[in-house]
C-alpha cells in the first residue's frame, strides 16, 4: 500500500468518520420508517438490520464503528496504520455494500458506488 502523508491519512480518517456515522443513522431512520421501534446505538442499528435481513455484513460495518472510536484517539497515527490494511479489505468493502442497498431501496441522486 501507498505510504499516506499526514495530511492525506488525516483526511482519509475524518472522511471515515463522517462516512461510517452516517451510515448508521441512515439505516436508523430507515428502519424507523419502516416501522421498526428500538433503542438507536450504532451497533444494535446494524444487528436489527441484518436480524431482519436487510443487510448480511452487520459484524464488518460494527467493527468499523470500533476502528472509528479508536481513532478518536490516535494522536500519532499508529492506530491508523494497524488498522488500514481491515479498512480497506473489510470495512470499506462492507460501506460500499451498503451504499448499493440504499440505492436499491430508492436512494436519489448518486448512481455510482465509491469505487467508480
């Protein structure tokens, strides 16, 4: 992999950030409008989700959300580098799977997936 410089790794977390906080409440606020009643933790948002179906990768998009609270407190970018490599071959793949299943379901506006 291409080493980062700070600033570019410092981006591509805060991009992370923005990007996996997003997805759970997304899918929140469509379970909710789909009826469902729970209590709204990123976490339990994700396993209700893939409990009813609607998504199979719950477990990769929760740890995820760990590798983003981890992150909060990488002050020397350590944690980043021990983490990139899942980010790359788990956690993105599984934002990219999700944000198919949001098109699917009616999303409007973007039609393409991240990596396109």
């Amino acid at each position: 992999m291409e080493e980062l410089s700070e600033l570019e790794r410092n981006g591509l977390i805060q991009r992370f950030e923005f990007t996996i906080d997003l997805s759970w409440k997304v899918m929140k606020d469509f379970l909710e409008e789909k009826g469902f009643s729970f209590k709204p933790s990123p976490k339990d948002t994700f396993r209700l989700a893939q409990e009813n179906k609607f998504i199979d990768n719950a477990q990769a998009l929760i740890d995820g959300l760990d590798i983003r609270n981890e992150l909060s407190h990488d002050y020397d970018g350590e944690k980043f580098e021990n983490s990139e490599e899942q980010l790359r071959e788990e956690t993105y793949p599984a934002l990219d799977k999700l944000y198919r299943f949001y098109m699917s379901e009616g999303g409007q506006g973007q039609t393409k997936s991240f990596n396109e």
